[in-house]
C-alpha cells in the first residue's frame, strides 16, 4: 500500500472465541508518520488493544455455548446495549501479543 504523512492505519479482527470482542488500535487509528514526517516501522502491537463491543453478553472466552463456534444460529445470543470498551479483567485472556502481530515495515515504495 502507498501511503502518505497524515495516513493512518485501521483494522479490526474478530477474537472468534468470544460473543463480541475484536482486536484493533488502541486509539481507532495508528498514524503511519511520525511528526517529523518519518515513516512508522516496526512491531506496533503496543498500539493495539481488545475490544468488547458492547452488543453481546460475554462469556468465558473459548467456552461459552452462545460464542460464534458453538452458536445455535445466528442471532440468538443474550444481547446487551454497551458502549465500545477495551476488554478488562473479568475474564482471564491472553494478552494481545500472545494472540496477534502486527508489523509494519516502511519500504521506498509505501508499506507492507
């Protein structure tokens, strides 16, 4: 990908053995340019939390019967109305840098 000062990089990415939670940067976006216009490069998982979207009511991670391996069907979980959050401590999971990596590496022609 090319990309310029002022670009930012955003992904999100299911923790499929949860109801709702997904993996994205801390701050919604990861800016690919420092302020003196350097590229980012490097290990930014730092900059890379858990989330629990708040549309599901959670489970024990990897065992819940209403988690997307185990579902019945589709839409039958115990919903709940809650803001966006990073994931706490009530339930014991890996950290971040035990289950994803995320990497990015500044070429002379954009990122990879």
């Amino acid at each position: 990908m090319t990309a310029k000062p002022g670009d930012k990089l955003s992904f999100a990415t299911m923790f499929v053995q949860s109801n709702d939670w997904f993996y994205g940067p801390k701050d919604g976006a990861i800016a690919l340019f420092g302020k003196n216009g350097k590229p980012l490069s490097g290990d930014i998982i730092v900059r890379v939390s858990l989330f629990d979207t708040g549309t599901e009511v959670s489970e024990p991670p990897g065992v819940g019967q209403n988690q997307a391996p185990r579902q019945s069907k589709p839409n039958t979980v115990p919903s709940e109305d809650k803001p966006v959050r990073i994931v706490g401590h009530e339930f014991q999971v890996p950290s971040v840098s035990e289950v994803i990596k995320v990497t990015v590496t500044a070429t002379a022609t954009g990122f990879v």
